[in-house]
C-alpha cells in the first residue's frame, strides 16, 4: 500500500512529487506517456519565476525531477490504465497490474491538438506553438499566424498583436466559432487578417530548421499559395489526459477532471487533480506548480485525518 502516488512529471506532477517528498510520504511517480509533459517540447521559458534570463524547459523539468528525488520521490516510467475505488484507497492499473495506495495525485496534463502535418514534432518551440501566452514575446514586428475559430484562437490573435507586426487568423470556414463579442473584438483589431475557408497543407522551415512561412489551400476553389510568417500558433484545442478516469472520476464535458469545495479534491475520496488536467483557463507552468502544491497539500490532509500517515 503506497501513501501517495502520483501521475504525470510536468510541472503539477513534479511539484507535488517535491512537496509530498518533504512530508516524508516517499511518493511513487509514474511519468506517463509524455514525461515532462509539455514543457518537454519548449526551448527557453522566460516566465517562470526565479529565472531572470530564463532556462530551457527541459532543464527545468530536470531540475524539479532531481529535487524531487533528493527528498526521496521515487520514479518509474509506466502510463495509468485504470482506476478503482475503494472504501479507504484506490486501485490504479500500470502495466497490467493493480497497485493500491490511500491518496493519488492525477497531474497527467492535456496534449495540444495539432494539425498532422509534416515535420510537426521537430519544429514545436521552433516557430511552432500552441501558447501565446508562452511564446509570443519571442516574435517582435515579425508576421505570425494563428489556426482556428473559436474563443481561443481569437483570444491568442488578440494577444499577439502586442508584439508581432501582423497576425494572420485561418479558418476552415467563413465564420468564426468564437462568441460574437470575441470575434468582433478580434476581427476589428487592425494587425488581425482573417484567411478564410482555408486550411494549412505544410510548414515551410529556413535553412536553420526555423519556421519561414506555411503552405496554405484554399477549402473551396483549391487554389494554394504560400504565407510568409516566422511562427504558427494552433489553437485548435487541448485533449486532457484523462480517458482511463472516464464513468469513473467526474468531468466537464471535454473531459477536464471537476475539483470540489475549493480545492484540488475530485469526486472520489483520497484522488485529486492538478494542473492541465483539471484546468483550461490558464494552461502556464507556474499555475500547474501552485496546483501541484495545493494537491500535495489536500493529499497530505487527507491521510492525516483518514490515519494513513
């Protein structure tokens, strides 16, 4: 019987791993499918606290791992399967076999929806994005161009106007999803350019393997043209990784876990959730650490007053 286990390495996942490791828990991390999660596949991240020139996000991911594994977090590459509740723990399924522990820490993250294109993995942090938020500081008075029609996309193109020089906004169709106030707000704002009823066939990098421009289609009469822009920002969605949870754990209706009472609690006794998984409003690294403190935190509690310590 493990007291705390926790699922998923980003920034949740690893910040939880550090604080339970200091309660003397001696947590049990499985890294996933994707370890290190999202910031795996960043270049420089310039704003997480603490760094004024900013680190790479791979070593930030392996600076938490190490701190979390000097307290004596335990780590092992395996992805959860299943889960089952029980009267004082739970069940989760690795590899075929079921281990029980009193708490568990869900900090599995949400994978960015892509396009499927080409050369995607390789150019991700390299003029390929899916958070303004993150990135878009790194593109001064250099046209860039967001994908997608909803709330998001149009939230994103607005944001990149404070720094890029034109934001091209490409939609499949001829309207955009977004809420009306969104998109008229977006549209009207002079460096935004929709392209509309098109869709991107191919990224197009320089000789450095940096974005130089993509290849478009138009959906309707064919034609294809190529778009100068030094990034593309996708935002057509994130997936949160929670299917194994699924009739199990209480969602909203894209699958994000629910947290109750104004903490980091889930429906289910002793299981909580942290970071991306359970949040689609901020998605940046330094919320998904203050999630995977307050989980490590509730979990703390929870064996404290069910006797599990």
């Amino acid at each position: 019987m493990e007291k705390v286990i926790i699922l998923g390495t980003g920034c949740a996942g690893l910040t939880a791993a550090i604080y339970a490791a200091r309660a003397n828990l001696a947590p049990l991390v499985f890294e996933g499918h994707e370890p290190g999660g999202q910031l795996s596949t960043t270049t420089l991240v310039e704003n997480f606290p603490g760094f004024k020139e900013g680190i790479m996000g791979p070593e930030l991911v392996m600076n938490m791992k190490a701190q979390a594994e000097r307290f004596g977090a335990r780590f092992q590459y395996a992805d959860c399967k299943g889960l089952k509740p029980a009267p004082d723990h739970v069940s989760i399924e690795i590899e075929g076999k079921w281990i029980d522990t009193r708490t568990l820490i869900i900090a599995s993250g949400a994978s960015a929806k892509w396009l499927g294109l080409e050369r995607e993995r390789e150019l991700c942090g390299h003029g390929l994005t899916s958070c303004a938020t993150c990135d878009g500081a790194f593109y001064r008075n250099v046209p860039v161009c967001v994908v997608g029609g909803g709330d998001s996309a149009c939230e994103e193109a607005t944001f990149l106007t404070r720094f890029a020089s034109k934001v091209y906004l490409i939609h499949r169709r001829d309207q955009l999803r977004a809420s009306k106030i969104m998109a008229d707000r977006t549209l009207a704002n002079p460096k935004v350019e929709p392209i509309w009823n098109s869709a991107i066939t191919q990224y197009v990098p320089d000789a450095d393997g940096e974005m130089r421009a993509v290849k478009l289609q138009n959906l309707q009469g064919g034609a294809e043209r190529e778009l100068e822009v030094k990034c593309v920002f996708v935002a057509v969605g994130h997936t949160p990784n929670t299917a194994s949870f699924k009739g199990i754990l209480a969602m909203d209706g894209n699958g994000y876990l629910l947290q109750h009472g104004g903490t980091t609690a889930t429906n289910v006794p002793g299981v909580f959730a942290a970071g991306d998984v359970s949040d689609h409003r901020y998605r940046q690294a330094v919320t998904a650490a203050g999630q995977g403190c307050a989980a490590a935190l509730d979990a703390e509690r929870h064996l404290a007053e069910h006797g599990g310590e």
